[in-house]
C-alpha cells in the first residue's frame, strides 16, 4: 500500500470518528433540552420594584394574574407548557405595571421581574374619580389601603382628549414631580386646588394660608421665594399671622394679614429742619408730620405744654413757640447769625422719643 492510499484512509477515519462523536452530543444535547423543557417548574421568584422607593404592587397581585387567572399550577407544569411571551404580555396589562421580564433559570425557577410604576400626582376630578398619573400621563386606579405619597390635586376639570387637555394635564405633572422630587415641598404642601381659569392654589401643612401659585410658569423661583419667606418672616412673626399669600408676581410675595391680626404701625415721622431766619429774633424749629395723626395727639404730655405756651408773630411773620415761665427771648437787630435758640423741654422731649413706621401699614 502506498504512503498516499495509508493517509487517505487516516483522513476518513478520522472524519467518521468526528461526525459520530458530535451526534452523540447533539443527541445528549436534545435529550437533556427535552429533560429540562419537561421538566416540572420549580417554583416561582418575583422581583419587584428595584429602583424605586415605594411598593403598591405585591407578589400575591403578580401570582394571582400570571397564575390564578389562567389556571396554571407550577406544580404540575413545565417549561414547554408556558408561554413565557404571552405571559409577559399578560403583566404589561396591569395599570400599576410599567415594564415586565419572564423567564426561567437553571435551576427551574421561574423568574417574573416587574417594574411598577411611579406616579407624581393624585387627581381627584369634578365627577368624584380619582387616580394617580405618571410622567407618561399613563393613569393608575387607587387602590384599597393604599396612599402614595404625591401631592393631591383637585377640583380638576374632566379629561378630554384635545390640546388643551393635553397642555393642561402636562402642567399638572410638572408641578406635581417638581414638588414630589423635593421632601420638603412633598411633606408641606397637602393639596393643590385646580381654579376655574386652570391656575393653582397650594394648600400647606404648616400654617392657615391658601397660596395662590398661577400657573406653572417660573415654578421653582415661585418656590424658592416662598421658602425664604418662611425662613424670614414666618419663622420671626409666626405662621398665622397672613391668610392669602399670592406668588404670581414676579421675584415677590403679596401676603395679606389674617382676620384680626394687624401689622404693627408707627407714625411715618419725616423731619422738616426750616432754614434759620435773620431779623428781630433767630428761631430754629422742628417740625414733624404725620400723615393722618398729629403729633399731639400721641403724645398728650406735649399737648399740654403747647397749650401754656404763647405763639407770637415776628417782623417777617416767622412762627416760634416761647415758653410762658421763662423770659422773652432777645429782641435785637445785632443777634449773630450764628447765635442758636435755647431749646425748650418741649423739643428735647421731640428728639429723644421719635417713632417710625413700617411704610404701607399705617390706617
């Protein structure tokens, strides 16, 4: 035998060799694929909500549609007795149910990962329905013993599908994540009052205002200022002290005082210095003005030494005020114009006890 026919013949032996040892595999392969497909299930693992904070969903509520509702029992099933596609797609039909993933690992556990999802706003609509709306503005029923920390709005108009609605109800998720995202805005703000002209007004926690918000315009910067506002003035004069507090304008607050509560008031003391005036006698006075009391008035004291003093008429018709127990002041033409008038008790007592006001509040 030649060298050639030897090789030729080691070349198909071996390829018999290959060709026998990869049916056995494949064999052994859809033998043990058949084993495991038939397999009976194991039992059932559910994953729920991984990234979010809180849980409407439970396990139960998954068996019961997965399982219970079409009559399978994993005891007696096996792989190739589920449909893992159609099942996915029965989950995808739950309204709390954003995402779902079904499979089964190697140790015969059937796996049901779900993602629930999140809502940002609670709406109580005009006909007496209420649900909760995702970013996606996809609805989800309430349901029985649960409450998901969102803000509350309501007197909502009913949902039509037009443009309108559509912007609207767009409005309504932007403030409700902006105030879910935030823990302090979340704790405090307790409802949200739809208007008929579809603006805002904030119902708090702390403190009786009704904080009139507009539309969603600048939302943050409204939030911002509301906040220093507690920080500076509710916090010094307390929390009850203002009824409405309107944020529609820009960068300011417009707070209106509550029912039998007054902002303190003073006068508005402006003080008048008249220029010194050269003839039979050189006076300086001090006049105040008050813009609906006179100075008198407040203070009795002064009224009655104004009532014991004399006022006289000068050469240029200046007006001074001469204490009637002291002497008349000097008369002469060669006064220096520099010389001061001796003050009377009745001036002191004007410049140690000035009173001022908070402008806007005097009544």
């Amino acid at each position: 035998m030649t060298v050639a026919a030897t090789i030729a013949q080691s070349k198909y032996f071996r390829l018999i060799v290959g060709v026998i040892v990869l049916t056995i595999f494949l064999v052994t392969l859809m033998a043990a694929a058949h084993k495991q497909s038939s397999s009976p299930i194991a039992g059932m693992q559910v994953v729920l909500n991984s990234d979010v904070e809180y849980t409407v969903l439970e396990q139960q509520d998954l068996v019961q549609l997965l399982l219970q509702n079409n009559s399978i029992n994993l005891k007696e099933s096996s792989l190739d007795k589920l449909d893992l596609k159609l099942m996915e797609q029965v989950a995808r039909t739950h309204p709390w149910v954003a995402d779902a993933n079904i499979f089964v690992d190697g140790k015969r556990q059937l796996q049901v990962h779900v993602r629930q999802r999140e809502p940002v706003a609670r709406i109580f609509d005009n006909n007496g329905r209420t649900y909760y709306l995702d970013q996606q503005m996809h609805e989800m029923p309430n349901l029985v013993g649960y409450n998901y920390p969102v803000p509350v709005f309501t007197k909502v108009p009913l949902w039509v599908k037009d443009s309108l609605n559509q912007s609207f109800r767009e409005q309504i998720i932007a403030l409700g994540s902006l105030i879910h995202a935030d823990s302090f805005w979340n704790a405090q703000v307790t409802q949200i009052e739809v208007q008929a002209d579809r603006t805002f007004i904030l119902i708090p926690m702390v403190g009786d205002q009704r904080i009139l918000f507009g539309d969603t315009s600048n939302a943050q910067a409204k939030l911002n200022n509301l906040y220093d506002f507690y920080q500076q003035v509710s916090n010094t004069i307390g929390w009850d002290k203002y009824q409405v507090l309107d944020l529609r304008f820009n960068n300011q607050i417009v707070a209106t005082p509550s029912i039998g509560w007054v902002a303190p008031k003073v006068l508005d003391t402006t003080m008048k210095y008249l220029p010194p005036v050269v003839g039979d006698t050189m006076v300086s006075t001090i006049q105040k003005e008050a813009p609906e009391k006179s100075t008198a008035a407040l203070n009795p004291k002064t009224e009655q030494k104004k009532s014991s003093a004399q006022v006289q008429k000068t050469s240029n018709s200046t007006k001074r005020i001469v204490d009637s127990k002291k002497e008349s002041l000097p008369t002469s033409n060669k006064q220096s114009p520099t010389s001061k008038t001796p003050k009377t008790s009745s001036d002191t007592k004007k410049k140690e006890n000035p009173k001022y006001l908070y402008r806007g509040n005097n009544q």
